[in-house]
C-alpha cells in the first residue's frame, strides 16, 4: 500500500513565471531520489498537487510544501492508503488544469472518497494528454 495525497493551493506569482520551472525541478529530483511520484497542475491562479509513494517521504515533502512561500492556503484533503498508483509513469509530470476543475476542489463540501476517486481519475486523463 501506498500514501496517495492531494492538496490545492494559490499561487503567489502568475502561471509561467519563473518559479514554475524551479518547483518543477526540485519537485523532480526529489521526487526520484523518494520513490514518488505524482502530478503538478497549475492554472493562472492555483497549483494543485497529487503525491504517492511511502507515507513518511510524502509527509516530508508535505511538511516542506506547507513551509513554501510560493504559494498560500495550502487545502489538503485527509491523505489515502491506496493499492497502486494513480500517477505512477511520471516521477513529478507538469501540465495545466481548468478554472472549472479547479472550482470543484475548493467546493471541499463535495467530496466524498467515490468523488475522490472519480476526481483523481479525471485529474489522471487530463494529465495523460499532457505526456
């Protein structure tokens, strides 16, 4: 089994700036030398997040995600035990997300783990077409 962890959060600098593809090459590296992996999304306002792999090493990078002055109103939905993952060919992969997909996550009330999972599957489709 493996920890699956999902979380949103508003960015303090605009889609494309710089910081973008500095997160992303730390998000890499670490990510490899864990054993994790996951997906990066990221519209003009908001990144949202899915990290898998063994819970100590996604708490870890939690903890420093929610140190990051990059971004603010880190939401974390209750982290999941899960049988395989979800992200598993991309050791961190990077793609956009939609204003919309983005208003179901901060919509917390509707979230139930069959959202969840139908969530994380839709995120998972939208990343695929992004390699």
């Amino acid at each position: 089994m493996i920890v699956q962890s999902l979380y949103i959060s508003r960015a303090i600098h605009p889609m494309g700036h710089t910081s973008d593809a500095e997160i992303l090459r730390a998000s890499r590296k670490r990510c490899r030398a864990l054993g994790l992996t996951g997906y990066l999304f990221r519209n003009e306002t908001h990144f949202v997040q899915v990290l898998e792999g063994a819970a100590r090493d996604v708490w870890s990078v939690m903890a420093d995600i929610r140190r990051d002055t990059r971004h603010h109103m880190v939401c974390e939905w209750p982290p999941r035990l899960a049988a395989s993952r979800t992200f598993g060919t991309w050791a961190m992969g990077y793609g956009p997300i939609d204003r919309d997909d983005v208003a179901v996550l901060l919509d917390r009330t509707a979230f139930g783990s069959r959202e969840r999972d139908a969530f994380l599957q839709t995120l998972r489709r939208i990343a695929a077409t992004h390699g």
